[in-house]
C-alpha cells in the first residue's frame, strides 16, 4: 500500500520530468539541508496536513477517505525584481501543468489532485518565493490499510 510519503515521491518525479527545476527537493527547503544555494529555479515539497474521513454508507464495509495536504515552494533567484516575479509565475504553470489531475503513486484521485492557492514571498534580492497549497485524496480500505505487515485479503 502507498502512503502520504509516496504520492510526494511521486509529485517530485513529474516536478523533475519537466526539467524546468535545478533542484527539486524534499522535506525542508534547501538552506537548511545543505543543499545548493546556487539554484536559480528550484522546488521543494513537503507534507503539511492529513485529515482521514469514514465516507462509507454501509457500516459492515470499512473506508475511508484520506485527504492529504502539501507545500510546495517554488524559488527563483535573479538580480531583475521582474524577472523574478515572471519566473515564478511560469514554474507555477509547469508545476499545475504536471501536476493537476494526476493520479500521484498511482493511487489518488485525479479529479482531486491539484495546486489550490499561492501566495508570493516578499523578496528577499537576489531571491523571491512562491508558497504553494497542494492536496489530493485517495481511499483507504479497511482498518489495517496502513499496516504493510499484513498481506492483502488477511484480517488482523
């Protein structure tokens, strides 16, 4: 089974597929990861909330409904205040290009999967940033659909 981990592995492989990104990275944003601070265009994605809803009308059927919540922050760095600002505004476009009604480890729901709302950072010359809100939501079937101990069909 897929888990929150892995729909964000797999929104950093499309991010990548673009090749739009110096840097796509995971978890925590380059500076304090020691990574490459010379990326003029980069992204970094990380989870932000979950929120697991029954949704099933017949009580002897147990599903669920996760709906999981992620930042996405792009990063433009240019001496040009403008070029910055349209920087941004491109990789917002190629990230919702590739991202938006995917489905994420081959397990969300397309219709489900995209960027929500942004807000642009202050800049911080020679850099600015872009705050992105993600979701999407994918089904869990069972009270064990977590638990990769157990092997499909067993009962705990």
């Amino acid at each position: 089974m897929a888990r929150d981990w892995d729909v964000l592995d797999a929104a950093k492989t499309l991010l990548e597929g673009t090749k739009q990104f110096d840097g796509v990275y995971r978890g925590a944003l380059p500076e304090l990861k020691g990574q490459a601070a010379g990326d003029r265009f980069a992204a970094v994605l990380s989870m932000r909330s979950w929120e697991e809803l029954s949704e099933s009308a017949d009580p002897s059927v147990i599903q669920s409904t996760r709906r999981l919540k992620w930042k996405l922050t792009l990063i433009v760095r240019d001496d040009d205040p403008e070029v910055r600002e349209r920087e941004l505004d491109r990789l917002l476009a190629v990230a919702e290009d590739a991202l938006d009604g995917q489905s994420l480890a081959g397990i969300t729901l397309p219709d489900w999967t995209y960027l929500a709302s942004g807000v642009y950072e202050d800049p911080k010359p020679p850099e600015q940033r872009m705050t992105v809100l993600g979701q999407t939501a994918y089904y869990v079937e069972g009270w064990a659909g977590f638990d990769d101990s157990i092997e499909p069909g067993e009962e705990e």
